[in-house]
C-alpha cells in the first residue's frame, strides 16, 4: 500500500509558506508567548488574589516588561511609545532579520 502525497503537499503549500514566514520572525513566538502569559494570569486570578494581591501585580509588571523589551528589540512599539523606546533601544540588541522564503517557479 504506497499512498501518492504529492497532490496533498501541493495543496498545502501556500499554507505552509505563510507558516515558514511566520515563524521566521521571531517575534511571532514572542506575542504568542505574551498572550499565553496574560491569558493564564486572568485564568489564574483569584486564586493568586487569595495568595497576595502583590503576586498579581508582580505577574502584570513582569509581562509589562517583556512587552516593553519586545517593542524595544523588534521596534514594533505603538506610536505613543516611541520616544521613551527610542532612548531604550541603544540598551538593547537589534532584532535579527527574517530570512526570506525562496520563491519556487
């Protein structure tokens, strides 16, 4: 039993370039992981409110700065942010550059 996957590999494709893109920027990863953190926090929330109220706000200021040093590597930050990002990015390393996907055909 030899299955022939090449009309699905052709299929998805365009699916999985836009993933190799995606995943090429590292910051993908970076937002993902934000989200996830915030996510758990509010998921989480009373039963760290019942530990100390402290613990909360030390999860906030945590995913505030990891925020902040994503904006300031990547420079992504919003337009408010720019000046207060601008005297912190010379602190920081530059964000790599994406490798670019070859294009077939």
């Amino acid at each position: 039993m030899n299955i022939d996957w090449t009309p699905f590999l052709k299929a998805i494709e365009p699916i999985t370039k836009q993933i190799k893109v995606l995943f090429a920027e590292h910051h993908f990863l970076t937002i993902i992981c934000g989200f996830l953190a915030v996510m758990m926090t509010i998921s989480f929330y009373k039963f760290l409110r019942s530990i100390s109220p402290a613990l909360v706000v030390l999860i906030f200021l945590m995913i505030l700065v990891l925020l902040v040093m994503h904006w300031t590597i990547t420079r992504t930050e919003p337009e408010f942010m720019k000046p207060a990002i601008d005297w912190l990015a010379p602190f920081f390393p530059t964000a790599p550059v994406p490798v670019a996907v070859p294009k077939k055909g």
